[in-house]
C-alpha cells in the first residue's frame, strides 16, 4: 500500500535541448525524413543536418520533461529524472526545468557525450519531424533512477523512446517495478509510431503487465495492434490497461477504464496551430494532473486537450501562458 | 574612391546567444533593473540572474548581427565581424547567422571566457532589458577587424555597444578609418541612451567626425545633447553626420540629410507589439538595405519601418518571415 505522496508525477525521459528550425518538403524529402516521425541520429549526422537547416531556436524539451512542466504549470508537483552534461546545453536544460518548478537534482555527468538536443523541422502545416541526438542522454541506465523520488511519486511516467536504447530499458523496468512494489501507479506513453514498430512485442508485454496508464496517439495505437482503423484498436486496448487516454489531434480523445468511456473534444486553437511539438506531451501534463487530484477521468482528458491547445498555438514544446489561470474555469 | 563592392554591408559588433524570459515589473526591482536599459554582467551576475529568471528560449542575438540577418532577408548582401568562444553557444550563433545568408568567418577562439549571451527580460509590456554577459565578445580587438571585408563592403556598420570594452573601441575606430581610407561610408547605432550617458563626449566625436550615417531613438538623441525634448535634439543633429534615421517606436521616425527631411509613419502591427528586441536593429537593416540599393531615404526610412514592424510581432530579435517578401509590394 502506498503512503502520502510527496510529487503527483515523476518522470523518467530523455533530458534535451530542441533546436526548432521551419522546413519546408523538399528539405525533409532531401534529408530522407518521414514527416512526424522522430529518428535517432548520431553526432555526425546531427553536425549535418544541422549545417544544412535554417536558423533556428533553443527551447529545453524532452518529450517527459515537457509533459512535467505542463504539470507544474497546472500547479502540480513534479520531478525529473534524465541525464545532462556539464555544458551549456545541460546548464540550459537544467535551469529552464527548475525555473518552470519541476524538480531535478540529478547532477550533470562529467566528460562522456554532449548533452542531447532534438532537430526539430517545422513545415508549413505545422507537422514536425524530429531528429534526436540523445548525447549524454543516450547513456541514461538503471543507476540513473533515483528510487527515493519514484516511491514518492503517485504516478511514475514513462516515454516509449526510452526503449531504443538497452540500459534506459533497463532503467524503464527498474522503475516500474519499484513504483509498483511501492504501491504506485505507472504510466507510459508510446512516443511515436516508428518507436512502436521498432519494439512491438516489448510494447504489447509491457502494456499488458505492466502499464497502468496509456497514453498513445491513433498512429501509435494502430502501429501496436498492426491494425490501420483506430475503432479496431480500440477493440484491442480496452483488455490491457486500467487506463487509456487515446489522442487524434483535431479529432478529439478518447479516454477509456474498463467499461468507462469519455470521448473529449479538442480545444480550439483560435490562431490556427502553429507548431504541434509537444501536443501529445501536453495532453499527458494534463491528464494526469486531473488524475492525480482527484478529477474524474473525463474533466482530465478535457484538461490534456486544453494544454495541448495551448502548445499547439506557437512553436516550441512548453507551455508560453499559466495552464492554471486557462484551466481555471473548467476546474470552478 | 571606392570600387565595386562585395557586400553591402559588413558589420561589426557582439556576438550574442539571446536567453528571452518573461519577467514582471517586480522581478525587475528586485533585480535593480532599469526597464529598457542594457547592463553589462559579469559571469557571476549572470550565474545569478540567470538563475532566478524563468523558464527561457535562446536565439542567436547581437544589436549588428541581427541587423544584418535582416539585411540578408531583404535580399542584401551581409558580412559579421565578431568574436565567438569554440562551444555549444558559439556554433549556434554561427549556425544561425551563416543560416540566414550572412557571411560570417571569423574562427571560433579556443580557450578564453565562453561565448556571450544577453539575459533579455520581456515584460508584459513587451518592453525588454537587456543584461549582458560579453564572455568571449569582450575580447574583440582591432586584431578581429577583417580589413578585406571593410574595403568590400559599401558600408561599415558598427554599434555604439562596442565602446564599453577599451579594445573593441580600438577596433571601432580602426575600421572606420580603414572604411573612409577605401572610400566608403560608416554607420554609427547609439545602441541605448545608458551607453551614450557614458560615452557621451566620444560620442559627440564620433558624429561630428567619423559617422556617416547616424541611426538613434529618442532616448538616446537626447542623452547624446542633453535635452529632454525630441525636437530640441533635432536642431543639434542635422549640422552633423550626413544622414541621421531617428526612430520614435510607434510615433514613426524622421530621416533627414542637410536640408531633405522624411517623416516616415510606424507600420501597425496588427496582433499588437509582442517584444520590441530587436526593433532598432531591423529599422537599420531595412534602412541600410534602401540606402545601398538605390532607394530615396524615404523608402528607406518605410523599409526600416516595415521591419521592424515584423521584429516586435513576436520574441526574438531576428525576422520569421521573409522581409523581401514583406517589402516586395513597397519596392514594386
């Protein structure tokens, strides 16, 4: 059984800085990149379509780490653990996610990669394609999970690009094992559909066992069941976990608990969406905000949408306005 | 008498990794800021600041660098002058000028103070200020000077930022000399109205004897003179510097050269003034971009107008949209 939590959520992802530059087609079909994917590159790589994008900007990011500042932002209490280095990237990172009130004590790691940083394309229709250095990130490993923090946590939040990497793996498993000998709750969320397809059977077994909270949009939740209709994968999802929370951009989510369902409108973005880095990150900030304070299951998905709408409205993957102040109304 | 020129423009001035946070009016008291102003910081000022400012996104910066990004985003043709540490802060700063379509070649120094960055804190006014950490800019000596490129250009562009560090004002003054040697002329920005209070007499000076083209706001024409009053300065200006381009923020500016005089109306910035970094620094881009391609002085009194406008549309001292393409209707 589980005593008082000290944090609502601790997160475990990769610690980065994103460089988001706009692109246009021609650029990502000249660099072979899929449109919405994200794809690991390595340092060289990452030298090269850097020398070939545009001028860019330097926002601290990390899938995890933006759904944690979300979380703050709606007043929630939050901590991060991912591995930076001692550089200026690492010093960056370090402060913006202190500074948005999410905690992370995790010192910088001395010599070894630079710190990770994401390349970030941004097309005219607002899609982003994602190119991932991971850095010092790449060496994060069960060492690395600060135990104290998880046991102190109600929920302990997972990304699925954690899995590309074998001692992050390692690291993933840890965690969820002391969350749950702690009588605590954890939650995944797929990242991305390619991730998916590169790990499908890890996936599937993990959602069965030992995933309590699902977050996925419908091109993940497709990829896991090897399925191409969204209501066919719904079917699947259903049997596994406590919770689903399944996102389809305008088109809503859905969120589903055994024979509880909640279909959720998206949130109007009245200038139109600028950027969608960080949709599905946010919609996780708020979701388990309401989950972890007592909110039903459809007044939490109603909040991941307001969140994600927000940080859909401009470019960059946090939160530029108080989601508690945009929230206020549909928490009265 | 000059010859043909390679560039229309080269620049000298800090090289600055932007770091833009929002701050409200009691952070700045309790920070002893002075709203609007730019306050030179140590590394352990900096350390401090940087430490209880918000969350913050980074854009490569620098008063001269940004103003010829948006030199080149009109089309001219932009060469920097200015000195980068070899870190994670410096390749970003050179990345995203040779990105925007500058020439920028100076190496990187190895060893010495890290690559500068200027703390910008925006106010819910849209009002910024400035604290400036030089780092490796602080070192920028006559040597750095690119005398090659000054004889090419048909513009030496400086910043009045450079005459707080004794050898940059050297390198100041070098370049001037070797411009007016090759026959070409020399621009001078007052940069901010605390920089003219403490240089004022080099700064009488230098209009008086070795500027050409004087771009300054209200502030600081009237702290180079003394007076409170605009007009008051504008009797003093006119007897000095071949063509003076003063700006008034949304009051518009006023251009004159002898006895030919512009008054040239802002441009409106329909979703309202976001963040004015920058704002000077692109009116002198459109404004030189004009001068060196044949304009009348009132074009490019509207050109500089126009980009400025787009600057203070959003954070971030650089264009996001094509200036050329924002002019083309003007220059039609």
């Amino acid at each position: 059984m589980s005593g008082p939590a000290d944090f609502d959520v601790v997160g475990l992802g990769n610690a980065l800085v994103d460089v988001l530059a706009h692109a246009d087609d021609a650029f990502l079909a000249a660099h072979d990149r899929v449109k919405g994917s994200m794809t690991l590159i390595d340092a060289e790589q990452a030298e090269r379509l850097y020398g070939a994008m545009g001028p860019g900007i330097e926002v601290s990011g990390g899938s995890t780490a933006n759904s944690l500042v979300g979380l703050a932002s709606l007043g929630g209490r939050a901590a991060f653990v991912g591995r930076v280095a001692a550089d200026q990237l690492g010093a960056v990172f370090a402060h913006d996610i202190r500074a948005a009130g999410v905690h992370f004590a995790a010192p910088p790691a001395d010599g070894g990669p630079p710190t990770g940083r994401c390349l970030i394309l941004v097309t005219p229709d607002a899609e982003r394609t994602l190119n991932t250095f991971l850095g010092a990130a790449a060496e994060f490993g069960p060492e690395d999970v600060d135990v104290d923090l998880v046991r102190a946590a109600q929920v302990t939040y997972l990304e699925g690009y954690l899995w590309d990497q074998p001692r992050a793996k390692e690291a993933f498993r840890h965690a969820a094992r002391v969350a749950h000998d702690a009588g605590r709750r954890v939650a995944l969320t797929l990242s991305d559909s390619f991730c998916v397809e590169r790990h499908r059977a890890d996936f599937l077994a993990l959602v069965e066992h030992d995933v309590d909270i699902l977050f996925a949009n419908e091109a993940e939740i497709c990829a896991l069941y090897e399925v191409t209709d969204f209501d066919d994968a719904l079917q699947r999802v259903d049997r596994h976990c406590e919770i689903a929370a399944l996102t389809r951009s305008a088109k809503g989510s859905l969120v589903i608990s055994g024979s509880e369902v909640h279909l959720v409108d998206a949130v109007p973005v009245p200038g139109g969406v600028v950027d969608t880095t960080g949709a599905g990150d946010l919609y996780a900030a708020g979701f388990l905000y309401g989950l972890t304070h007592g909110y039903d299951l459809g007044t939490s998905g109603r909040l991941g949408a307001l969140a994600a709408a927000e940080v859909v409205s401009h470019l960059g993957a946090r939160p530029e306005t108080s989601l508690a102040v945009l929230a206020a109304d549909l928490l009265a």
